[in-house]
C-alpha cells in the first residue's frame, strides 16, 4: 500500500511540474491578469477559496 501511495505521489508531483504552466496561462487567459491570475491559484492560505 505505501509503496502504491508513493507511486501516485510521484506521479501528481510529475504532473504538476509538466502542467503547472498551462495551468497558470490558461488562468491568465480566463482572469486578464498576472496578479489576479496568481491570487486565484494561491487560493486563501486558510483553506477558503479567494474572492476576486
């Protein structure tokens, strides 16, 4: 079991470190901004979605 837990770990460590700039663009896109863009993504560090 652990062994599997650490293979999906890797793999959505892999995916993320493919994928995390055409997420971010596509925000970019969608929002009309960086900054906007990067406080959506961050989200609330308190676990609340941010408001924008």
């Amino acid at each position: 079991m652990t062994a599997m837990l650490g293979a999906v770990a890797e793999a959505l460590a892999d995916a993320h470190r493919r994928e995390w700039a055409f997420v971010l663009a596509a925000t970019v896109r969608v929002a009309g901004d960086l900054d906007v863009a990067a406080v959506v993504r961050r989200g609330d560090p308190a676990g609340e979605p941010a408001s924008v």
